[in-house]
C-alpha cells in the first residue's frame, strides 16, 4: 500500500482553551490559529495535515487505531494532560509504524514536577516541546528526515 503524503496531527484534552487557558505559558493564539499553522506548514513541506482534537482518551485512542489502516505518512501527538498517565493512548502508538512525533506548547519539563514525566513519548520517535507553534512544524521536520532514513535503508 502507497503511503500518501498526509500527516495526521492529535491535540488532547484542553487544547481548544488555547487563547484563554494561562495564556502567560501558552501564548494568545487561539486553536484555530494553531489548526491553521499546522495545514500551512505541512502545506510548505508538501503535506496534507488532517486535524484531530479530543478531550476525551478513548476517542484518541480509537482514532489511533484508524489510523492503523496506512493512510498517513506520520503522526504529530500532543496528547496534553494524557501525556503523564495515558498507557492506553501509549499502547495505540505502540502499534502504528508510521513515524510519531510527540509535541508540548510549553517545556513539560520546566513545569510543576508530574509534567515531566511523558509515558507517552516512549512509544513515539521523538518528543519536540517548549516551542510553541513551531513544535509542531518542527514535529513535520524530523517526520520527513525519519521517512528519508527509513528510504535509504530499503
């Protein structure tokens, strides 16, 4: 099966609260200025950027699982608050061989102490946080270097 050029980009619970939640560690900006960041960036990288949100950790997972099917070149997760305890979000990255990248608004590690501990980011390639928006088009930057190390591999 062809791999298409589309990167499937997860935001947990709280993430539609971006502009009016601590807006001194997460910025003005709002969700649907975030949505509107991630599908220019993939855009400039040649991706097509299918948006996800839930608050809920079984939709997530199950949208994991669908993903299963091959349709994406690679996942951006930012499974917020689900980072620190989720193993069921962590079991459905597990499964997926496309390239997984985990991203944080803020630096998880700089934060009250149960933020630095991701269960999550043991099942992803890489875990990018502490950059704002530009997590994410960074997330779309080590997806295409992992593809292109995955390529010459083979």
């Amino acid at each position: 099966m062809a791999v298409t050029k589309t990167l499937l980009i997860i935001n947990g619970p709280n993430l539609t609260m971006l502009g009016r939640r601590e807006p001194t560690i997460y910025g003005s900006e709002t969700f649907d200025d975030l949505q509107n960041y991630c599908r220019e960036e993939a855009r400039k990288r040649g991706y097509l950027a299918e948006m996800f949100q839930s608050n809920s950790e079984g939709e997530i997972v199950t949208r994991l699982n669908r993903a299963m099917q091959g349709k994406y070149s690679g996942i951006i997760i930012n499974p917020a608050a689900y980072t620190h305890y989720s193993y069921a979000i962590y079991d459905a990255l597990l499964m997926l061989s496309v390239p997984k990248i985990e991203v944080h608004l803020s630096n998880i590690y700089n934060r009250e102490a149960f933020r630095s501990n991701s269960v999550t980011a043991g099942a992803c390639d890489r875990q990018i946080f502490g950059r704002g928006f530009a997590s994410y088009a960074d997330a779309m930057d080590a997806i295409t270097m992992i593809l292109a190390e995955r390529e010459k591999e083979n």
